[in-house]
C-alpha cells in the first residue's frame, strides 16, 4: 500500500494484482469494523495465480477506489 501511496512517475509498474486486490479487500473490512464494532463478515477470495504481475499505474488505480 505505502508503494501506490507515492508520486508516481505515471510509467506503469508490474504489480501483483492479487496482492493488491487482497489488501484493498482487508482494508475496506477492517474500516467498516472501525465505523460498526458488530460488523461481522467472512472474507473468502479465490484469486487467478496465473495472472502473476501485471502492468499498471498505482495512482491510477488509487484515485479510482
């Protein structure tokens, strides 16, 4: 997260989206916990090894979510 956090050069980077979309998910749940302490949920995710890196501009991405 602190990666897609800095200036970026608008070059595209290869980022594990995976990864990327894993801790969006857990951070997402962990703030709606903060704003509702009986908020409960079961996180199940299935993600495409396959995919590996792929290349895109973080901030893009960032400012859009």
């Amino acid at each position: 997260m602190l990666q897609h956090s800095r200036a970026s050069s608008g070059q595209k980077e290869p980022t594990d989206i995976n990864a990327l979309a894993d801790e969006y998910l857990r951070l997402s749940y962990h703030g709606m916990r903060a704003k509702d302490k009986n908020f409960n949920a079961t996180l199940e995710t299935n993600f495409d090894d396959s995919i590996g890196k792929i290349n895109i501009i973080l901030n893009t991405l960032e400012e859009c979510c």
